[in-house]
C-alpha cells in the first residue's frame, strides 16, 4: 500500500467493539528514502524504517459537518499539479460512497518524503499526514491520541455551533487549525470569533474557503503546514507514539506475548553488535576465509589444475588440507551468538516468525547506519585525500563486507552442521546439530527463503542443502513435486522485483545492497491448480546480478558469473532472462556460456524454456518495432550454439535446438516500476499489468506444456548434486568470457601448438646430431686433445642459443602474422597476445638449458669413456709385459 502511495491504517477499530489498535509491527516493515532540502547540496540521502524516523506529524480531522471534501483536500495536497494521486479514498472515487461500516474511527497515515529538488516538492521536510475517519466527537480516544502526537491537528467543521470541546485537551501538545467554508449556510464571522476565543485557536490558524477555487484553497493549506513544519520541533517517532497509545487506552499490536519474546531474543544477539565486520569474524567465523579456502579446495580437487605428475600424492595433499580446516571450523564452533540464534530459532512456530522477522529488523538498520557511515567516510576520503589509496581501498572493503542479515546466521549454520559430519555419528557435537536441517526445511514451507549458493564463496554447502530438502520430502509426505523458475540478469534490473510482484513473495530490494548468489523459495501450489500444473511446488531462485561493479575489477568475474549462469539455468524448468531497456547485449557473454550446459541437458533428455523480459520499455509498440532485433539477437545466438555444438562435438546448429525458446510468443516487455519520481511516485499502474500478462502467460503454458520434466525434492537434490560437481569439475570453458572467445582460443592454441611442436622438432634433430658428434669425437684421431672437446661445447652452446633465437623469432613472427588476419576470431583473443609472446619466451629458455644438460652430459660421458679406454690400454700394457 505504501508503496503504490495509498495511506496505510495507524489506528486500526475493531468494528465489533470499537478498540482501536496501533499498528506498530504492521508499519515495521515501511523502509523509505529520501532527500531533505538541507541535504540537496551534498546530494546525500535519508534511509530508514518509517516507524524509528522523528517526523513531524499533522492530523485532519472533521467535527460535526463540513461542506468541505477533507480526504479530497488531502489528495490534492500531498499531490503535484501535473501527477495527481488519490492518497485517500474520498467520495468522489469509484465505490467511494459506500455505506461505512468498520471504517469509521479509522486513523489513516501518509508520509510526504521530499527528493530535493525544489522544482518538484511540495514540501522541504518530510511530514506525516494523519486522517481520522468519520466525525472526531464520536472518537474521543482516537482525537486524545492525535493531540498528543501530533505537531498540528487541522478540524474541518461548519458547525461552529456545535460541539467542540474535544478541542480542549489539557494533555494537547499540537497547535490548533480550524477550516471552514464561507459559503456554507451555517457560517457566522461572529460565531467563529467567539469559538476561536473560547478554544484559544489563533487568527492565523483560522484558513476560510472563500470563492476562491480549489487550487488557490489548497495553496493556503499548504502555506499553513509547511509552516508547522518549518517552526514547530514536536515530532515523534511512531514507535514512541506507543506509549501515548497505552496511555489512552489503545492497544499496541506489538504487545502480545509472542512478539516481545521474539524481539528480547533477537536483542540478545544484535545488542552486543558494536562493529559488523568484527562480529562476524568473532562470532560467525565458520563461513568466512575458512569456508572460502574449502570452497577452492574442492573445486581444486575436481579440477586438478596445480597437479603435478603425482596426481594422487596431490589429492591427498588437498584432503589433508581439508581436513585441517574442517578441524579448525569445529575448534570455533558453537559462539555465544550462534547458541543464542538456535535456540530462537527452535522456538514454537509463531515465536519464531517474531524472532526472525525482529532479527531481520535490527541487522538491517545496523547494516544500514554502518553502511551510511562508511559512505560518508568514503566520500571524504576521495574527496579531500585522493592519493591515500590504501586508505580508499580499506573503505571499499569493508563496504563490500559490511552488509549482516539473518542470511549470515544460516550460512553458518550450514557450515555447522557440514564441519559437524565430519566428526562420528556418536560424536557429541554432531548430535546437537542433527534436528537443524528439519527446522530449515520447515522454514522453506513456511515461506523463508534458504541460500543455495554462497554468493561470498561461490560454493554450495551440499550435505547441508542435501539434508534438507531430504527433510522438506519428509515434512511433505513425499508430496514434494517441484517446478524450478529461475530468473537471471544483470545487476540492479529488478529481478527481484518482478518475482516478488509476480508472485507476492518478499525477496530483498534495495539499489547497493544487492542479492548475494542465488536463493531459493517455495510457493505451495494450491490442490485446485495441482493437477493442472502436475506439481506440488514452485521453487524460485533469485540470484545475484550478473556483471556486478564489486567483481568486474576481478580477472576471474566472468568465471564467478559463467558458474552461477550455468548452475542455475542447468536447475530450471522455466528461466527468464532478465534485460534492462530493449538491449540484449549486456547479459549476451552469459547466455553464450551458458549453451554448453543446455547442450549437456539436452543431451540428458532435459529442454529447459526460456523468457526474455526487457525491463523499463513503456513503448506499446515495441514489440513490433523490434522484430529486427528479435531476429538478429537469434542469428547471434545461432552462431553461438554452432560454436558451442563444435566443441563439445554435437550436431546442433540452432539455438531452438537445445532450448524451448519461440523469440515472438517469448519476448515481454515491461514498463517501468515507477510512474514518476521517487520517492513520492506511485508504483505505475502498467508495470503491474505487464507482470500479470506475463504471469498468465507463464502458468497456461505450463497447463498445455508436457515437455516439463517434475522432479521431487529427492530427484531434485540429485541433480543439484550432479550438474555442482559438473561445474566444479569444468575449468577451461569458465575462463573465458563466453563461446566465441573459447572457439577463438582454441584455434589460436591449435596454431602455437603447430609453430612450438615446430620449434622443439628442429632443435632436437640439431640435439641430435651435436649429440652425435660428441660421442665420436676423437674416435679416428690419433694423439688427439680432450680439452679441445670443451672449447667445441662453448661453440655449439652459442651457436645453439643462436638458433634458438632464430628459433622463437619465427614464433612470434607466426603469431603477428596471425593477429594481422582480417578475421573476427582475432579480434577476441587480442587480450592474450603477450601470454602467447612469454609462453614463446618461455619455450626458449627451457629449450636452452635443456640443450645445455643434454650437451654437457654428453661431453661428460665422452670424458668418461676416454678415461676407460686410458686405463684398459695400461692394463693391456701391464699383461703385455
């Protein structure tokens, strides 16, 4: 509701007994941003929960009749001239005139967040609006609230006669407007002197409805807020207008037993939080560098790529390796902290909920000032010291690290329950964590997301992830069939966004502070759509952004992406491709990439389904304009399975070959979220019907498809395990940024390998021959001098460096002939040029001091002999004699 602008309930009445509640814990949820006018300068910004920020409140509220429209009013109000939004619901909207029946005495509230640029708000400061539904006499509790809370309550009335004495509120704090219309038949000058005398309500706060229209009435209303924001200091934070609530009789949703016990359990542990970065490595040590050395070690174990000649002298070094660490996660297991989030944790099903959602809370606003403070450290530095750059780098780090959520918790709790199977089955220690692996999978059921990779390791913690979706099958009776949709692009293109209105799920949204590698969530399918859909579930991962800012500075990010790419689509049934505007190119490398594992899957009998979803395109006749892209786009990736199809030795030569992919029937195109600015933008009303055509359009394929192949958790949790140890165990591919590139490397290495296998055929034959020459020498000589044989050597060692300068010249000649080529393979492997031009280097210097042993132990060995021969000619002689 807040989000698409709409006020949201602050005092909700009980329509059977006219309680009326505040709804704290509802409004927790409520994270806004903005920009004040103080701060425009510095082009910082405001972020926080709606319910901990001191903003000033002003409440509307309607004594006896009034002629005027007040929730009108406020629309129009809080509205710019050019984009008006109905905050309010009013008579005048459709079903707005409806008999009432539970919503009188209903307290409404909305925020008017400025975003700084004076062309645009209304208002400077932000400022809560607050509207009391029905007539303020009848809700005597709900106007006490009000004028204790509130910075200025406005009374809409043209019985002036009447009733106002809830106006004299001995405990009122906020300053007294009174509206009213001139042209109402009841109006009186003299009456409503003497009323503002008798209740003590200024002149100035006095605003009439003259003849004037609406827009000059609502400038006046405006003039008179933005001057009790502006003067006035009273503001109060919703969480601490919960005493006033208690005080006045009203209840606060957050007083139940449940969700108190849940918030001291959280406050147990985020309580001692004074750093975030130390707190992780004192207290959740286990995922961090430790979990992170594993991770290469098992990819190393299926990879090989250090190996020497003794293969399994290495492996077993690398197990060895492993287990020392594994020793050193069980010497650090258990922290205060961590004992502490499994015992909440493990509490009763609605406990838990509290605790969770509490923990979440308080890590999100600790994560969020430590965030805001290191920004603004950042910010100084590069500003006032730009040559400090250990310093700026320093920064960057624990920006990229400085981020804790109930995510981290779960992370090692996995890493404790993984070190912990290392140990015996009667061991004590892996005893106490063999009940975590259910409570999580109970959590999968009841909406919690679970990490399945480990954005910061790239790595999937197996025998965790393998228990529990064991457990989840349990839980579920074996009634476990599961749909995998997948969703997949760059970073920050809003695909969490599109799942959670897709599909009313809450995955995490927020520009900087992104999705780490890929999550998982079921949604139960409901027993009506169970046989359409021939499932029981539907999982969605949500994974990281492709082309992330923190790893494109790394060589090794296009392999980090290329992995996740291909793990995730080699999972789904139903992968949508993610893209920002109309251009395919930014995720174009990916999807390169990650053919060879369709042509893997299809190969296995496995034909994925693949969307394209263009983002931000509010074109209604894009979809015809591009027809040429569509068609371009699908040459290109024709070429791609080609290459790809080559050099894993398949016949394939289509895209469409490998993947369920129709570019007309499958391109959706989606406006963008907002429809207008930010922060007071409302949510554009076409973004939601895009989604939804795309939504329906995804689930009737499904109920006339019977291509999907449905596997149960089990079944799923096998080839989860299959195509992880695929990925683990490719390497070659993964290095390089997508097919073509690959295609290029090989040819460029099938050449060098001619032009080195080349170099060491002639340079043996010369090898050959010197060798050859040695061990004659002197043979058919008389009398001859061995140390002439010495100053030969040094002559064929210069001649053969001499040649095998020659030797390398020719390579490099071989390779700038090549890198000359007209030819678009070229073009894709310039980068590793000089890697070509040392390699050759490096051959030579081998070559050289290969010659040179080979050379001088063929010399020695000639010495040797003549040795022999001298001492069986004197033992010849001594026979003689």
């Amino acid at each position: 509701m807040s989000m698409c602008q709409f006020a949201v309930p602050l005092l909700l009445p009980n329509c059977d007994t006219q309680q009326s509640t505040l709804m704290l814990w509802a409004m927790r949820d409520l994270v806004k941003k903005f920009r004040p006018h103080s701060l425009a300068g510095e082009r910082t910004f405001v972020e926080g929960r709606i319910v901990e920020m001191d903003i000033p409140m002003v409440s509307f509220v309607r004594l006896g009749e009034s002629s005027l429209p007040k929730s009108q009013t406020l629309n129009k109000l809080l509205s710019n001239p050019h984009q008006h939004n109905d905050t309010f619901v009013h008579r005048d909207m459709e079903c707005g005139d409806v008999p009432r029946i539970i919503s009188d005495g209903l307290v409404e509230v909305s925020w008017y967040l400025p975003c700084g640029n004076t062309n645009i708000d209304l208002f400077t400061q932000p400022v809560a609006i607050a509207n009391l539904r029905g007539d303020g006499r009848l809700f005597k509790t709900q106007m006490s609230f009000l004028c204790q809370t509130s910075a200025a309550v406005v009374i809409f009335s043209d019985d002036l006669e009447g009733d106002l004495s809830t106006l004299n509120n001995r405990e009122s704090r906020a300053e007294v407007f009174l509206v009213t219309n001139s042209q109402s038949k009841t109006f009186n000058m003299e009456t409503l002197r003497d009323i503002c005398m008798k209740h003590k309500v200024k002149e100035t706060n006095v605003i009439i409805k003259k003849k004037q229209n609406d827009a000059e009435f609502v400038k006046a209303l405006h003039f008179h807020v933005n001057g009790v924001i502006g003067n006035y200091t009273i503001k109060m934070k919703v969480e601490d207008m919960a005493a006033v609530a208690r005080h006045v009789g009203i209840v606060v949703d957050e007083d139940c037993t449940e969700c108190a016990n849940g918030r001291a359990n959280a406050e147990g542990i985020t309580g001692k939080i004074q750093d975030v970065v130390k707190f992780k490595e004192d207290q959740l040590p286990l995922h961090g560098e430790i979990w992170k050395e594993i991770s290469q070690i098992e990819k190393e174990r299926c990879r090989m790529c250090n190996a020497d000649k003794d293969i399994e002298s290495y492996k077993s070094l690398l197990k060895t390796k492993e287990t020392k660490l594994r020793e050193k996660q069980q010497e650090r297991a258990f922290s205060e902290a961590m004992a502490k989030f499994t015992a909440g944790i493990s509490e009763s099903g609605t406990q838990r909920l509290y605790f969770l959602k509490w923990l979440k809370i308080q890590l999100d606003t600790l994560s969020r000032h430590n965030l805001s403070t290191l920004r603004e450290e950042y910010k100084d530095c590069c500003r006032n010291t730009p040559q400090n750059k250990e310093l700026i780098a320093h920064l960057d780090e624990k920006i990229s690290i400085c981020s804790l959520g109930p995510e981290h918790f779960f992370r090692e709790l996995g890493q404790l329950y993984e070190c912990a199977c290392s140990l015996p089955e009667n061991n004590p220690a892996r005893q106490q964590v063999q009940h975590l692996p259910a409570l999580c999978a109970q959590m999968l059921l009841d909406g919690f997301s679970v990490e399945l990779v480990d954005g910061d390791a790239s790595n999937i913690p197996m025998k965790w992830i393998k228990e529990v979706l064991t457990q989840l099958h349990h839980l579920v009776d074996t009634k476990s069939k599961i749909l995998v949709l997948t969703v997949l692009g760059v970073q920050s293109t809003g695909k969490s966004t599109l799942l959670n209105t897709m599909f009313g799920v809450q995955f995490a949204v927020s520009s900087g502070r992104c999705t780490r590698g890929a999550f998982m969530l079921l949604i139960k399918v409901s027993e009506v759509l169970r046989s359409e859909l021939k499932c029981d579930f539907i999982m969605i991962i949500d994974t990281e952004g492709l082309k992330s800012p923190e790893l494109t500075a790394l060589d090794t990010s296009y392999k980090h992406d290329n992995e996740l790419a291909t793990l995730v689509i080699g999972l789904s049934d139903i992968t949508i491709i993610n893209i920002a505007m109309e251009n395919s190119t930014e995720i174009k490398d990916i999807l390169q990439i990650v053919v060879h594992a369709f042509l893997r899957m299809r190969e296995v009998g496995k034909k994925p389904r693949c969307l394209f979803v263009h983002q931000n395109v509010s074109d209604m006749s894009v979809h015809d304009s591009n027809i040429r892209d569509r068609k371009k786009l699908m040459e290109q990736l024709d070429e791609m399975t080609r290459a790809a199809a080559k050099m894993e030795k398949k016949a394939y030569t289509k895209f469409t070959d490998v993947m369920d992919y129709d570019p007309d029937k499958d391109s959706f195109y989606i406006p963008g979220l907002w429809h207008g600015t930010p922060p007071m933008t409302p949510v554009n009303a076409g973004y939601s019907e895009a989604v939804y055509e795309l939504k329906k359009s995804l689930i009737g394929s499904l109920k006339t498809s019977d291509d999907v192949m449905i596997n149960n958790a089990t079944e799923f949790l096998e080839w989860t395990q299959g195509l992880w140890n695929a990925v683990k165990g490719e390497n070659v591919i993964f290095n390089f940024r997508n097919s073509l590139v690959a295609d290029a490397y090989r040819d460029l290495c099938t050449h060098y390998n001619t032009w080195e296998w080349s170099f060491q055929s002639e340079m043996n034959n010369w090898l050959i021959t010197k060798e050859t020459m040695i061990s004659n020498f002197g043979v058919t000589e008389k009398n001859f001098q061995m140390n002439l044989l010495r100053t030969r050597l040094n002559d064929w060692l210069h001649e053969a460096s001499k040649k095998l300068h020659e030797e390398e010249k020719t390579i490099l000649s071989n390779l700038n002939e090549y890198f000359q080529k007209k030819d678009s393979k070229v073009r894709l492997v310039e980068k590793y040029r000089q890697d070509f031009r040392t390699s050759a280097n490096s051959l030579r210097h081998q070559m050289e001091m290969s010659i040179k042993h080979s050379l001088e132990k063929a010399v020695e060995i000639r010495e040797g002999m003549e040795k022999v021969n001298e001492i069986t000619d004197k033992q010849m002689d001594t026979v003689r004699r």
